[in-house]
C-alpha cells in the first residue's frame, strides 16, 4: 500500500504517527547518527498501543500498576524518546529529543534505564528485552496473586526485531513464558524482513510464528501500517489466555528512499531524502516542529492514563495498613529492621556451633532465615535446586496453579533466567535471586552485566566456585570467572569463607538498591574460620584480619572462601617456625576497596610478606598484592594459572599446588 | 516395554547394548561420581548408530573423511567412553574405563577433547556441542565443495538432550542449520522427558519437533529402544535434504530402579540397585567385565571402518599433488611460508603510507592480504560485516547453492556463530574468524571459553572495542571486556594500534595451532604509530620501545591500540617540559608475559613512573604497573572506572579522561 492511500484511509492516525517519523528523521539527522528505520516502521503499531491500549501516566512514570514498554529493539529508541516527548513526560524535553546521543542528554544512543523516567529497562544488546519481559510478566503474576488484582492488574508489551528473535536468549525467554502461561505478555513483532547485513533470509528461514506457537504462545497477525489492523490484533492478544506474539507486518523506514533495504536500518541522514519523505507524509512542519493540534491529542492520552492512576491510589489507600506497607517497602527496596536482628542471631548460633559446611549449603541456611522475613525475595535456579541449595521450605513454587510462590525452576537457561531477574527487579516488588554453577556465568554474562549498567540488586548465586567441583573437570570449573565478575564495574563479588561470612554477604547483597551481587559459594565442606561473633559485619568491610601473627608480623596471608582454611593451616605451619602470621579473610574486594585508608592500611600494613590464597586465577590480585604498600619482591599468590581438571577435589587441590604447605613455602622464599 | 522383552526381541542387539550399560554403571560406582542415566537411556541407539552408520576407524582417529559424532550431552561421557573402549581405540582401555574421573585419567567427568582421540569436541557445558556440530556440518560441506566428494563426504551425527535444546544457543544452530540446509547434519535426540531438577514439563513445554520444524529441519522418530525402529528413522534421515531431527524416545537409566526419575539422571552407585539392573540386563559378569563375543563384535565394527579409510587414503593419494599438499597443509594447521613475505611487504607498504585508519579498516585490509594466500580462512559476522569489517572480495559468500564461499553471514547470533566456529577448527582444513562488536564478547564467552579450553587457533574479530565506539553508548561499549579475556587461560588479546600491528598480529593469530586469538580493533580512525618499517614481528614480543625518551628518562608511558596515539601526544607535552618520556606499546599482554626477563627489563626497566593508557578497567594493569620491577608510588593509570555514555566518541574521550593531557598530568603528578 502507498503512503497516500495510508495516509487517505486514516488522516487523523497518519498524521500522529507521521509525528513519531519526522522526529525520528530530525533527531537522527541533528546527531548524525542513530537507527531511524525502526521508529518509522513500527510508529503505527506504537500509536495504536499508546492510544487504545497502554495504560501509563506521564505524571508518575514509577506508578507500579502502570502497564510495562519496552523496546526489545532499542536501538530504534527514537521511538520511545519520541512517543514520551509527545505524550507529555516532564524529563522528555524538546531540547532532550533536539540532544539525542549528545553528551549529557538523557536520550542516548540506546534506552538507559534510570536516564529516562518512562524508559522500563535498557535495551540495545539484542534479546534482553524480550526475555526481561519475562520477568516483567512473572513479577505481575506474582503481586497480583499476593496483593490482589485491584494493586496489580497490567500488561507487559513488547516491541521485538528480528535481531531480538534470532539470539538465543529469545528462545529461553519464549519457552519459560509458554510454559507459565504468562497471559499478559504481549510481543509485538516488528516484521520486516530486513537485518543490518541485509534480507532476513540472508540468514533465517525460520517462521516465527511456528517456533512461538511451538512453546504454547498464542498467535496473532495485522498489518502493521493499518491503526484497524493492529487493534483488532491488540484487543485479540488481551484476551489470550497464553503469552501472545502479533506479528505486525511492517515496512521499515516507511516513505523513505531506503524504505524495505538494509539501509534503512541506520542513521538517514541525506536531507533531500529527510524532505521528500516528509512531503510523502504530507507534513509541512520545520525541524522538531509538532502541530499543536497532534501534540495535544497525544497528551490528552497520558491525562486519561492520570484519571486510572488516581483510582489506582484510592484502591492502594483501602489496603489493610500492613498489606500497604508492606507493598510500599518493597517497591522502594526498603529492608525491615528485623532482617538485622535475624542476621546476628544466626550468626551468634554459628560462632557456638563451629559447623562444617558448604557455602553453598550455609546459603541455604542463611535463605531459611531470610526468606521468611523478607517477602520480597524470589529465588531460582538454573535445572540446578539441589546444587545450588536455592529453595526454601516456605517459598512455594512460582507456577501456573500457584501464583504466589517465590521458587523458580527455571529450566537449564542461565541466560534467560538472569534476564528474566533483571525483568523482575526492574518491575519493583521483587528482590530476585537465582543459581547456576559458576563456571555458567558465561552464559549469564550479557544480563549480569545489564544488572551492574541498570543498578538493579540482583543476587546471583554462583556454587561449584572452583577446582572444589572436582570430578566434573574443567568445562565446569570456573577459574578466570571471579576475576570476569569483579571486572565488572557496579558489582559486588563475595567469597565468603564460612555461615558467618555467608550471612554477612547475604545481608549486605539484600540490602542492596542499585547493585547486583555475585554470591560464589563452595560445593565442598569448608571448616567454621569464624570462632569468636561479632555484632558488626566484617564482610561489609571487604577484608579483616581473621587471625593474628603470634609474635613479629612477618606475613600476611590473604584468602578468600575455601582458601581461608587453607591459608589457616598455612599460618599454623609458619607460627610452628615462629613466623609471625597473619591471616586476612576477602570476601569482598569491592567492599574493601571501597573503606578508607586507615582501614585499609589496618589489614594491609607495609612490610610483610603478602601471599595471596585463591583457585582462580591472579588478575585482579596484584592491586592487594602489590600495592596498596604492597611490594613486588615481597609478593606471590597460590592460585590458578591454568585451566583445572577432572578428578577429586582434594586430589586436584595437591596437584595444582594450592596448599597449606605451598603457601607456607611461598612465604619462606619471599622473605 | 519391559526389559525382558525388549532383552528377547533382539538378544544379540541387546547384549552388545548391555555393555554399554554395565560399564556406565560400574565406572560411576567406581568414581562414586558421575551420570549413569544418559548412557543407559542412549545405548541402544549408540549401538545402532556406530554399528550401521558411523564411518570410523578406531586406528586412526584422525582420519578426515570420517563421520562425526558429537554427545553434546557431554555429562553421559561414559557413553563415548564405552563405545570408544568396545570399538578398540588404542588409548581408551579398561584401565581409563576404571579410572574414570580420576587425576591422570583420559577419562575426564565430561568429554574433553584432546585427551581422548575420539572425542571430536569438549562437551558438558549444554548446547555447545549441538552448535559446534553445525560448524562441522558448515565444513564438510565446503571441503566437499572444494575437494570433492572423494574426500570429504561424510555425515555429523549429534546425541543432544533435553538440556542442549533448552540452552538458547541450540535456537541459533538450529537457525543456522535450517537456513543453510545442512543435509549431513543428524540430531538424535534423548528425548527422556527428565532434567535435574525433574520432569521436563516442570520447566517447559515446547514441542521440540514442531520447534526444529519451524526453522527448516527434516523431523523422524524411533522408539529409542527398538534397534530396527532406530535404524529405520536413521536411514531415512540420511536421506533428507535438510538437517535432521531423530527425536528418539528413551527411558532415562532404563532398567535400573532410578528408571524415569530425575534420580536417574546422576550417579546410580548403590550397590544392591546395580546388581539387580544387571540381573535385569541378563548381565552375569563381574564389574568391567565384557565378554569376548560381545567385545569381539564391537571390534569389527571398527574393522569394517579400517578397509573404507584404506580406500580413502587411496583416493587421497590419486589427487594432484598440489590439491593433496594443500588438503594436507590445513589440516596439519600449517602456514605457507608465502604468509610472511606477504605481511612484511605490507608493513613495508604500510611505513611507507602511513595511512590513518580505523584498526577495523586496517584489519581488512590485511585480510585482502591473507585471505587469497590462505585457503583455509573462513570468515563471517554477526550481522555487522560492514562495520567488522572481515568480509574480503575473493572470498565467495558460503550458501546452498554456492558452498565454496569462505564467508558466512551468521545472523544476530554471536554465540552460535562462536560455537560453530569451534566446530569448524575441530573439524579441520577450516581457520575460522569471524566477527562483532567487543560488547558482545558477553554472549559469545561459553563459546569463547572453550576455544581456549580446546586449544583452537579461532580469531574473535572484536571492533568498537572501547567508548572510541560513541554514540551507540554504554551497552555497545566495552568496559571490562579486555581484561575478561586477558583473564581467560590460553587466549591471545591483541589491540593493535595501527595497520602494521594489526598486521603483524594477524600472523601471528593465523600462526597459532593450539591458542584462539582476540582481535580488539577500533571504530574510530586512527594516526600510523609505527614509522619505520622492521622486518621483525615487534607484536610477537607484546610490547616493545615505540618511542624512546629524549633527554634522562624519567617516565614511561605504557598504552594499546586507540590509546598509543594519546601516549604519544602525552610525550609530546611530556617532553616539551623536558620530561624525557618513553612510549612503550604494548599489543599483547599475554605474548609480553612470554619473553625472556632480559627482554621485558629492557622495555620496562626499573625507575621511571609509570602510567598505563587504556579504555578499559585498571584489572590486569597492576602486573606492569606495579610489577616488573614497578612501584606503587610511581604509577597510575588513565582508563575506565565506570560503564561508558552515549556520546561523539572525542566527547566521551575528553569526559572520562582519557587524554594526552590528563596522561601527562598523572606523570607529574608522580614524578
């Protein structure tokens, strides 16, 4: 169909959506730079979905009944900027749209969470929309089951590209929200055909709407340039009682010169080709220029969305006190004063008991005590619940029949359920928190990194975190995987050594707002190394001296988790010498890092020997090593420098040199 | 069906089947580790395959006609192990067999490749060895072209689980086998309804033939325990023009009590519960004990394969020699020796021109030098050819219809496209690189990880490899992702500053045998930092003198890729202060590492401050800076601290600091 019959059938819809088009041409062509195909082909779908659909206020962006947006393919982002600005959102200035992708706007290049009010979660890594709507559906499911529908009653909606539907992620996503029956997740498929090396053929022949419907979607089709079409499709996909793909059949970058070509997909930029389309829409408008008449037909939308919000607020007043604070709370990542008191307790248990466990299995412990308390928490594990010790008794299962339970399995997807994770965080209401081994944190990583760029305090809980795997060898043996966390900025890495330790990193991770932790837990038994409580978190300090030098303080031994009991036995064979040793637990080098020098210098005093303790590999030691006072010709590290093995874990230990009696022997040479 | 019927419908079938099953279940005793279920569950359909289908010949493993076969559910390792054992490959004995999982054994917890001779692939981490099939697939099919159907001609038989196809990678190999019609391509599917966590069904509910179907696969089943029924759906899968899926029908460690059960999936090592499976079995021998007839007939099977590879060797034998020296040549990972002089003449070029240039661009511009030299080079792009620049004119586009082509548009799947490359390296005749942007290191590190596990000469090809990327911000722009990779054993990262550098690391990529490479490569453009031709590969020591301080020399200035230009500057103003300042760059830090101490004294010696210029996180730095005769008071570093923005990349440059300016600002500082 020709743009002038479009525009003849529906002059009214045209000319709104022509105000998404126009100032994506102007926005892209000001910065010279940006995707303007998307927005263009996908304006009509969107100002169909905004107008007679999505239910959101431009006055309280965070309102947590609002229906979920989210722009899978974000790098069409002029699309969300545009459709914020029009619809009336305060931070979404005219001056914002004229920066787009200039330093110190709030529209960059890809939507940024937290840089945008109305902007659900950051996408441009393609898939990860699409799969944290998984999550986005869940967390509704979840409240609404627990608060009720008059709280918790929305849609999450979905714009996907083909880019989003060919990553893998998108298929752990479409098989988790099958299997949950997540009816009100909407995907709005941007048909196009067309991918930045050209046709989608060039690369898939996959039809789409099989593979959905494969994994217990509903399926839906329109016309992605008629309003008609893509409400009926809309309004169908609502009633679905199954999560819902439309494919909308679009044109990408519509009444271009490049409209339907690989082209399209980027910046257009050329003016003459920016006029003629303007003129093909028939919009006789200068750069950025809205008419009045459109601008405010736009606005009038978010005022509707104002008067549903207000309602929404008398509904949440009538809440029993305690039922709404507890909702309040949650949504603001408030942590009731009884988790501390929780906290001390087990850990004052655990001074007296001295037990000999797994972290992984302390982490269960430490859950059992905190999930009770805060019901906020959802865990989950990768195919992995009983490895991962990430069930507790009272959580129930989150499922189709059971909407309020807090336990996930999510099937072997470590990538789709950390997505999804980032999805729930992002919804509010939720703390999410969810296992694999770490070695597996490879295939986490894009949504690990997500959690640390969005500021979202997403637990990942990561067992097996060394060689102490044992038999399973090396494809499941993390060794550079602490050093790829901590590179990581925005995240904070824990090894603790002991239930002590394990509870002190659990609290601090679950009081967390803007920052994810990665919690890397033992599979093999590790001795209670903390003897004596203390009310005060040590872990919180990031590093602490577990243990004194007797006599001259010749050496300092530095561990973290399994290796803290190495690094013991170690100090016993020095002081057995009269080597005055120290013994400094990390469990957190972030958190040490982050402690001002006098601390710092307490632990790490000038002078002794140093020699760091840990199966991984050396990257990232150095600065604990060497500096921080640290000396090269007085430094060393017993640790990993290749990959591990597969064989007991206590043999590979001896074998690969990580002992008590290696590192004492370090200590020795070193001074 | 029960066992007894199943036992009398083929007796001799049965008990060859049994062996299998009784050596999974008394390695796994012995171990007191491992997975008994899978094999037990997939042993009639192994036996069926290896003894009517599979192309092999135990006395020469290597052997490049033969067919694949791949258990990408790496944890039944004891399946492969078994069949290795019965067939008669040399190095798997009965005493591996015993030693199943120990320290020194062959016999590693998953399948590692290199350990074991038929082993194709290093498997465990699920979906990895479904998407490596498809690499090998990819190469049969362009040898064949090539070399004819005399010496390539051969099929890739995968055993994949309920694991491999929830994992998200499967989605992208089945994408990508589907497209290109990969025919020789055979997926048996142990399709026994149970992962760890327990029935399938708890965690999705896809239908798997309809999923395959929906992307262009050819769909058979068999009951997997019915040896006629097996062969059946085999032979017609042979027969299909497209890539096939066997769904197989199995029983998770059929005829043990753990039958059916999630329990079954793990180690079966009670005692009593084994003994009674073997009565069941009709199995009256001791533990490991195969008797003759049985092992015997295994043999043969491997006998039969001897006589097909004496008939190949003949056809090999009958090429042109020049044909035969070049099949040879790549599959021994040899380099021409024309590959020198051609790079050295391009330096040559090179110090002559001068040109400024993204490394990007650069990096093409070597590959029109390799590629037309090297037969072997395979190329391709996650949907960014234009921006990664790794497609060359000569090299043909790899298609159905034109499977000579040497490059290979993956589509937006970069972990798949990783993975395949794995497979196409382990395959052999193949060197693969193949590219994205360095952000996306994130989605292709499981694939990433175990090219480097394996010890496979794969290139990465990373462009936009910092903030320089600009505009598209900070999810498109790599942060940590240098020193994740730096972190990574047995992996080269190189960042080459200029096309002589990213000349020289190019040879020395395509030189390696056993190491994967990392190419970080800029978007932006980029001034010639090295202005005098050397015929010396100065890469291959990993850093070396670029500019040498004029006057006393009281800082060095250590900088990669997009970053030695800004060192450069930095001694400008350094030196126009008469601060004698050295720039030393350093493209590789692993190949740094490597040389001799009298080499890295003499581009680091002790003395001068020290200050690192680099667009990424501080992790790894503090090993120069601070090591190597460094010390903490007299070093600093100018880089990354945090994500980055959406910006002009000069904005971004001058915002995070990362200046000539602020370089020499930080050396006075020191000084």
């Amino acid at each position: 169909m020709d743009i002038a019959t479009l525009r003849a059938r529906h002059p009214d819809h045209w000319m709104r959506a022509a105000a998404i088009r126009t100032l994506t041409l102007d926005a892209v062509a000001a910065a010279n730079s940006g995707h303007s195909g998307m927005p263009m082909g996908m304006a009509d779908v969107a100002t169909v979905l905004f107008s007679k659909h999505l239910k959101f206020d431009p006055s309280a962006p965070r309102w947590p009944d609002r229906d979920r947006f989210i722009l899978s393919a974000g790098h069409g982002s002029m699309l969300i900027y545009s459709l914020l600005y029009l619809t009336g959102y305060a931070d979404v200035t005219l001056e914002q749209i004229k920066n787009f992708r200039q330093w110190g706007a709030i529209t960059a290049g890809h939507p940024e969470y937290g840089h945008v009010s109305g902007v659900e979660t950051t996408t441009g890594p393609l898939g990860q929309g699409i799969a944290n709507s998984v999550g986005f559906a869940m967390a509704e499911e979840n409240l609404r089951a627990r608060y009720g529908a008059k709280i918790q009653d929305h849609y999450t909606y979905v714009i996907a590209g083909d880019g989003c539907l060919m990553e893998g992620v998108s298929q752990e996503a479409i098989g988790i929200a099958g299997r949950q029956k997540l009816s009100r997740l909407i995907v709005l498929w941007d048909n196009n055909d067309i991918t930045i090396d050209g046709k989608v053929s060039l690369s898939d022949v996959t039809d789409q709407k099989a593979r959905f419907a494969a994994s217990g979607w509903d399926i839906f089709e329109c016309d992605g340039h008629d309003p008609e079409d893509i409400d009926r499709a809309i309004t169908a996909a609502k009633k679905s009682p199954r999560p819902a793909l439309i494919d909308c059949k679009t044109h990408i970058a519509l009444g271009h010169a490049a409209q339907d070509t690989s082209k399209g997909h980027g910046a257009l930029t050329d003016k003459a080709q920016l006029e003629a389309a303007k003129e093909g829409y028939g919009w006789k408008h200068g750069p950025f220029e809205v008419p009045a008449e459109v601008k405010s037909w736009w606005e009038s939308l978010g005022s509707r969305g104002a008067a549903a919000r207000a309602e929404w607020e008398t509904r949440l007043a009538a809440l029993p006190q305690g039922k709404r604070a507890e909702f309040e709370r949650t949504f603001a990542l408030e942590v009731p004063g009884k988790l501390a008191s929780a906290i001390r307790a087990l850990k004052k248990q655990a001074a007296a008991d001295q037990p000999k466990l797994a972290t992984r299995s302390a982490s269960e412990k430490v859950l059992n005590v905190i999930n009770p308390i805060l019901s906020e928490t959802f865990g989950g594990s990768a195919d992995l619940t009983g490895s991962n010790n990430t069930k507790t008794a009272d959580l129930g299962v989150f499922d189709v029949e059971s909407r309020k339970g807090r336990y996930m399995y999510w099937g072997i997807r470590e990538h789709g359920m950390s997505s999804a994770m980032n999805g729930m965080a992002l919804h509010g209401g939720i703390r999410p928190y969810s296992g694999t081994f770490m070695a597996f944190t490879d295939y986490a990583r894009p949504a690990m990194r997500l959690s640390a760029l969005m500021g979202l305090p997403v637990v990942y809980v990561m067992t097996h975190d060394s060689i102490g795997l044992g038999e399973d060898g090396p494809t499941h043996q993390p060794v550079e995987h602490l050093a790829i966390s901590r590179a990581t900025p925005n995240t904070l890495v824990f090894r603790p050594a002991d239930l002590t330790e394990v509870a002190e990193a659990w609290e601090i991770a679950f009081s967390q707002k803007t920052t994810p932790s990665v919690m890397a837990l033992s599979r093999q038994n590790l001795i209670a190394v903390r003897k004596t409580h203390t009310n005060q978190n040590l872990t919180a300090k990031g590093a602490y001296v577990l243990a004194e030098a007797e006599g001259s303080r010749q050496a300092i031994l530095i561990a973290t988790g399994s290796e803290v009991e190495i690094a013991l036995k170690a100090r016993d064979l020095l002081q057995a010498e009269g080597i005055g040793t120290r013994v400094v637990s990390m469990p957190s080098m972030e958190l040490f890092a982050a402690q001002d020098e006098a601390w710092r210098k307490k632990v790490l005093p000038a002078g002794p020997v140093r020699v760091a303790i840990e199966a991984g590999v050396r990257q990232g030691w150095d600065r604990w090593l060497l500096g921080e006072r640290g000396r090269e010709a007085k430094a060393g590290f017993v640790g990993m420098s290749s990959f591990g093995a597969s064989a007991p874990y206590d043999r590979l230990y001896k074998e690969f040199g990580i002992t008590a009696e290696a590192a004492a022997e370090k200590v020795k040479a070193l001074l």
